[in-house]
C-alpha cells in the first residue's frame, strides 16, 4: 500500500489524494485534494473517541449510490471510509486494513490492531439489524479497494467534518508547505 500521509514538522499531518492517475508515465498527474489535520495519538481512549467521532460525522451523502438506499441502516454502506478515516486519524503503524464477506456476499471493511489484536470497526452496528454476525472470522488483510490505495474522497470529508479546523486544499505540489494549523495547537 502506498503512504499517502504526509508528517509535517508542525505536529500536523498531510493526507494526499492524487486525482488522475497517467498511464503513460505510471505516475499521479496535475492536481491533489490534501487535508492538513491534527493526528491523535495512538491510544484506547483515542481510538475510542475517533471512532465516536466517525459514527457521529457520516451522513447518506457519504454512501456510493449503491448503498444511500438503506436509509434504516445508516451505518451501511460507510465502512471503507470509516476504516480508512480511523487508519489516518490515529498516529500509528499498528493498524492493518482488513476484509470479508459476509454470508449475503457484501464486503464488510475494518481496521486490525496488530499491537493488541482487536477489531477496530466503527460501523459493526450495520449488522444488529441482521441476523449474523461481521464477517471477521473470514476477514484477511488487504489493501483499500481503491485505485493504487488511494484515500477515497469521502474519507477526507470525513476527516473535515471531524476536525472542522483542518487545511483542506487542491496542489500540484503536496509536499510544500501551504498553510498550517499552528493556530489551533
């Protein structure tokens, strides 16, 4: 999986997500949409708290179309994003992205703790409304489903709602510095 965080010296960090992929070149080209935001730090109460975060902030426009239909769930259809939001939010290298299938044949994605082996899942309600459990015992570990790892565009509208105060812009250039959030430190 390829590293789309950037740490910045400022105890910030940047999550880059390129937005044209050259097959020419075999490289990202023109512009990326980053979100400069405060990481936390790698803990239960933190983890605890971004996943509270996470459930609080996902809204049906987040879905793909394929999901916004299930409005009674609404925790359907948000696991990639809520897995990928919680992998970038938590400063880490403990957390794998894992995969399964449950009996009806949907992915299901969450996040494994390789420090503690627990599941970090911050949409496992989405099956209280089923009558079987998350897929873990099938999971494996995976990359995001996304091209080339990408972080999905939901995931850093996630990020934004969660910390409203976060840099969000469109570059050329990722890895320069444009603005900080020394103001909110």
């Amino acid at each position: 999986m390829q590293n789309y965080l950037i740490p910045c010296d400022n105890g910030t960090a940047k999550l880059v997500r390129p937005k044209t992929w050259d097959k020419i070149t075999k490289d990202w080209k023109e512009s990326c949409d980053v979100i400069e935001f405060i990481p936390y730090q790698y803990n239960q109460k933190n983890i605890d708290k971004v996943c509270s975060l996470v459930k609080t902030n996902l809204t049906n426009d987040m879905r793909s179309e394929k999901y916004k239909e299930h409005k009674n769930n609404p925790m359907f259809g948000h696991c990639v994003h809520s897995s990928q939001a919680i992998f970038w939010l938590i400063d880490t290298a403990y957390f794998i992205s894992m995969r399964g299938e449950d009996i009806t044949g949907e992915l299901h994605w969450w996040l494994l703790d390789t420090n503690t082996d627990k599941i970090i899942d911050a949409t496992k309600e989405q099956f209280d409304m089923f009558d079987y459990e998350p897929p873990y015992d099938s999971g494996k570990k995976t990359t995001w489903h996304t091209w080339k790892g990408v972080p999905k565009k939901q995931t850093l509208d996630l990020i934004q709602k969660i910390q409203p105060n976060s840099k969000r812009y469109n570059t050329t250039e990722p890895s320069t510095n444009f603005g900080t959030l020394e103001a909110f430190l």
